[in-house]
C-alpha cells in the first residue's frame, strides 16, 4: 500500500467538482460535535453550519496536509487525525454527528469502518452519507461488474494506485451499513 496519493490529493477537489451538490445537500445537515470520516482535502469544511467541533480522520498525509490549509478559516475548532477509519481514537459515543462522503469505496473494509463509526456515535447521533456505489439496476450494475474486473486486471499489471487511491466504486455499501447497525 502507498503511504499516500500526492497526485490526487493535488487534484481531488476538481476531480470531485461535480459532485459537490450532493455534498451541500448533507453536509450542512450536521450539527454538534462532528466527525469526518475521509476529511480528504477538507473540501467539505466551508458547508459546515451548526457544528461546535469537527475532528477529521484519514489516512493520507498529502490528503491532510491540503485539508489542513483551510482550517485556519473555520468558526469552530478542528483537529485532524492521520488514521483509518477502521480503528479511530475516540471514546464510545464521542460524537453527536459522524459525517461521509466518497468516502468508503476507498477503504479497505468498509464494515469496519461502519462499525467504528456506529462506536463512536452517541446513541441517538446520526450518520449523513453520500458515496457513489454499485446501482441498484441489475444491468448498470452487471456493466460495473465487468468494468470494475477490467480495471481490477490493470490494477495488477499497471500501478494505478498512486494516481487515483484505492476507490472501488462497485461495493455495495448499503449492505455493508446494514450489517453494522447504522441502518
């Protein structure tokens, strides 16, 4: 595994332009203590509204490194963690708002990382998500299929890791969620 992605942490933000509108629909939703589960480049930073805290987890440097250049500019304090999300150092029921976005296509065992979120919510705390993943229409999906063996057979033959992280955007989250007791 790479230590981090320099190219995509210094592309990121145009990469992930056109999802931003369905960033400014979840993100803004998140109130109190907040934790960003893949803070990435700190893109979601400025649609924060009704947060006291925010603590940002991953695990890239050159991610963090980018996202650590926008704090200065936030109403409410931020600290950011280079860790993954499959094992973070939070107190159960730490926070009152875990937010995700792109997020767990790109890690490793998203289950785990669910399952940690799910930890270190308060009872009654809310998970947002937005992530891109395997349709539900049985013929896209077949085609995601086969694209994604495709890519995965060039994955072993051409490094691409460094380019663009390890994103699988095929899983099926959902089930993943489902499993862990966020649903």
């Amino acid at each position: 595994m790479a230590d981090g992605h320099p190219w995509l942490a210094r592309t990121l933000d145009v990469v992930m332009r056109p999802m931003y509108p369905a960033r400014r629909f979840v993100v803004p939703e998140a109130t109190g203590t907040v934790l960003e589960v893949g803070v990435g480049t700190g893109l979601n930073f400025g649609l924060y509204r009704d947060v006291t805290a925010l603590e940002g987890v991953d695990p890239d440097p050159f991610m963090l490194a980018r996202a650590r250049e926008r704090v200065a500019d936030l109403p409410f304090p931020v600290r950011l963690h280079q860790t993954g999300a499959e094992r973070m150092p939070f107190a159960d029921g730490h926070f009152d708002t875990a937010v995700v976005t792109f997020t767990l296509c790109t890690i490793p065992d998203p289950a785990a990382a669910l399952a940690e979120v799910h930890r270190v919510l308060r009872a009654g705390g809310r998970l947002l998500f937005v992530e891109h993943t395997r349709s539900i229409q049985p013929l896209v999906a077949r085609r995601e299929r086969v694209l994604h063996a495709a890519l995965e057979e060039d994955r072993r033959r051409v490094p691409f890791e460094p380019a663009c992280g390890r994103a699988r955007a095929s899983r099926g989250i959902p089930s993943a969620r489902d499993r862990t007791g966020l649903a």
